[in-house]
C-alpha cells in the first residue's frame, strides 16, 4: 500500500541519517562524525507514534559544480524533495545557522514540496541559540529535535500529521476511484472445527480436502473468490492447539504458517464448534488476532447440530465480554458449513468490519467528543497534581490508532484509558476492532524530570 513520504534535507552532518535510522527503527543508514557519509537516497519505513509514512535520508546539500560528485549528490536530493510530499529540513542547533543552511532554505522555499524546519542537538543550553537563529530562515518555529536521543518526537508528530494525513486521504480516495479492493478473509480455529468445509461451501465447489480426521490442512491456503459481485481472498489456516500439545516439528510449522497468515489478513474469523463451544484456546487465538491489530468476528460453526443452541450463544458471549476486554463488541454469529445457512450473513459482516477497521474520524469530530468524555468523567489527579489532557487524533487507521496530547497523561491510569478507548469505540462505531491509544505529555520533550 502507496504511503506518504518524507524527505529529510540538510546540509552534511547535521544528523540527518542518526533521525532517519530513528524513524525507521533500525541502522539502516551509515552513520559517523564524518561529513558525507550518506551519497545515495536510502528510503524506509517509518512509524512515528502510530503515523506511517516512507521517510528518505538524502545526501548532504553541498554548493559544487553539477559534474562533481558532491554536485550529482545534490542533484539526487533534488529529486528527492520534488518527488515527496513534505520535505523536513534539518539545522544542527549547537552549530548555528551557516550560509549554506540559508542558501537551502532560499532553494526549498522557492519549492512546491512543503517545509517543516527541525532544529536537531538542540537539547541543553547549548542548542538554544541555534533554534533563535533559525527563526531569521523565515519558516517559522523549528521543531526541536535530537535524533540521538529521541526527544522532540511529539513536536514532530504534531508538525507531520496534517502534511501526513492530506496525502494518505488523497491515496485512500484514489485507490477508491480503482475499485472495490479484495476483502483479505483469514479462517481460524482449533483443529476440526470445520475451517475447510467452509470454504468450500463458500466456492460451492469441493477445493479443500476435508475429513473426519483433525489437522488434514497443514499450509495456509490463499483462493480469489467473488461474492455478489465483490473480490474476496479467502484464507484457509491450520487448526491451532494449545501449544503443549503441539509436539510433531510439521505441526509447529504448520501453526506458524496460521499465525503469519493473520498478519495477511484484514478481517480474521475465529470459527467455533457448537459441539464443543468456546475454550480457553479459542480465546488465546482471538487475542492474538486483536495483538496484531486484526478485525475479528466470531463464527459459532455447525450450528444445525448445536444443543440448547441459545443457552451456548448467550455463553458464548458472555464469556467474550469478559475474556476479550481489549475488543468490547465483537460480532458473534452463527453458521452451518454443511447446509450454508449464515454463510452469506457472515462475508456481509466481514466487509462491514474491514470498513470500521478502516474507518478514519475527524479530528473536529473526535475533540467534539472527548471534551465531552472528560466533562462526564475528568481525570484523575494523582498526588493532587491535575492530568491536563490537550486533545485526541487519529494517527493511522486498520487497526484505529489515536494519540493523546496533554501535561502529564503518561500518568493517566489503565482504568481510564480503557474509558476512552471504549467511548471511541461507542461513538464511532469501532465494535470488534482493537483500537489503539498512545499517550504523550508534550509540553517540555528535554526536561525530563519536570512535572
């Protein structure tokens, strides 16, 4: 999936690769005193409290002549900044501002691609100079940074987050304009709980070897499918026991082919037994579905032979309730393999799901709520010191990914942020998808010690 991308940009050894490797969380780029270093763009990945985007590390901006090698690597970061979608250009703060900083802040002005300046080193007193200066570059306040040591990264979460989220909107509405993207649908369970049959009955064709015997599928299977005119790809797994039983090496491998296809998945079904209910196994895959941050629907198979069949369906759920905290609101439905009563019901939902699990709220919207939230339920004040939550955003989506901003939320409570993540879930609409709260006091990011 196409991500919006960061271009980092400065003159040479002002810690461009030192925050390009922190970004990506790896020692992707060569890092060292010496000037230089870095020649070629080298892109990554990056998270940066739940937002995604590519990030490229660029060489240094030198002033030479285009035939030079110092010359052609200015040409390549050139490139760089017209082809991203927000360029962020760094300062060494100790060092001050040199004429080749301001001749590259004339040059990125004089571009289309936006500019958020960063100051980096800029912790301690000996930085505060730098980050003056830097104000006369005409492109407003820098973000203050060290890449060394991580400090700054609320500063420049804040700063990214607009640039981010236009571009993303633009490529979620142009991967619309394409058409209707297959619904990726993992089928999970313990061993023999008719997981192929299924599917089959799905394709109405006999695809998968089915039996009487537990464990016949040993690979996840992948199948492009189409329901009521809508692409599926629908994915067979290997039944999961409890890991003390697993014993055989194919076995094992055979599970962790299951578990990786989870992380393939969009929208994951747990599919029960009705003859035999819900187990503490079952809950430990559904957990595990939720950790990595997959829609889940629970699917009670086999249900033409269920007994005391709304006894089992109001236990089912109770037991999820409490089992299953992290994901209040989990779809629960029933279905027969065999004669195919639910089944349509069940792929219905799970593009329902994938749509919450994609789904992004305003942020208007989202404060318009939590000023609300906190009006019905403040925070609390541990040791007499008040919690002052600023506000909320929505840093990413599938899995929902909000961040909170405030003096001294990182000393919220548990209770209370399942509060907000359950009101979220409410108000919006995010039933049986995990969302996601990060916490960050951002006031002072270097005075470490500072209530």
């Amino acid at each position: 999936m196409p991500l919006p991308v960061v271009a980092i940009i400065g003159r040479p050894n002002v810690g461009k690769s030192t925050l390009f490797n922190r970004l990506v969380g790896k020692r992707l780029a060569l890092v060292d005193d010496q000037p230089g270093v870095t020649r070629d763009r080298r892109e990554g990945e990056a998270h940066l409290l739940g937002l995604d985007f590519r990030v490229i590390d660029t060489a240094g901006y030198e002033d030479e002549d285009a035939q030079s090698l110092p010359g052609r690597m200015r040409q390549q970061t050139e490139a760089a900044v017209a082809d991203a979608d927000v360029a962020l250009f760094l300062i060494d703060a100790r060092a001050g501002i040199t004429p080749l900083d301001e001749e590259i802040a004339r040059w990125l002005r004089a571009s289309a691609t936006p500019v958020i300046l960063g100051a980096n080193k800029a912790e301690g007193r000996a930085g505060e100079s730098g980050v003056l200066e830097s104000l006369a570059l005409g492109m407003g306040d820098p973000v203050q940074l060290s890449a060394e040591h991580g400090d700054g990264v609320a500063d420049l979460f804040e700063a990214l987050l607009p640039h981010v989220e236009r571009v993303q909107a633009e490529i979620d509405a142009a991967e619309e304009a394409e058409g209707d993207p297959p619904l990726k649908l993992a089928i999970v369970g313990r061993p023999n709980a008719g997981k192929s049959t299924l599917i089959n009955r799905m394709l109405g064709q006999n695809r998968l070897l089915t039996g009487p015997e537990a464990g016949i599928t040993r690979d996840s299977i992948a199948i492009d499918w189409e329901w009521q005119g809508r692409p599926v790809r629908l994915i067979d797994t290997a039944g999961m026991r409890k890991r003390a039983r697993v014993q055989e090496k194919l076995e094992k491998l055979s599970v962790a082919d299951a578990l990786r296809a989870v992380n393939f998945a969009e929208v994951v079904v747990l599919l029960l037994d009705a003859t035999k209910g819900l187990e503490l196994q079952d809950l430990k895959i559904a957990d595990n579905v939720l950790q990595e941050g997959r829609a889940l629907i629970i699917a009670i198979n086999k249900w033409d032979v269920a007994q005391d069949a709304s006894s089992l369906f109001n236990g089912v759920k109770a037991a999820l309730e409490e089992g299953l905290a992290q994901a209040k609101g989990i779809t629960v439905l029933t279905v027969s393999a065999a004669t195919g009563k639910g089944v349509d019901t069940l792929v219905k939902v799970g593009f329902e799901t994938r749509d919450a699990w994609s789904r992004r709220v305003s942020t208007g919207a989202l404060n318009r709520w939590f000023e609300r939230a906190m009006a019905e339920n403040p925070p609390p004040a541990p040791g007499g010191k008040r919690i002052k939550p600023r506000y909320l955003t929505q840093a990413k989506t599938r899995p929902p990914s909000f961040v909170l901003f405030g003096t001294r939320v990182d000393q919220l409570p548990e209770s209370y942020k399942r509060y907000l993540v359950n009101g979220i879930r409410r108000e919006f609409g995010f039933d049986g998808v995990p969302v996601r709260l990060t916490v960050r006091a951002s006031r002072n990011p270097f005075d470490r010690d500072r209530d």
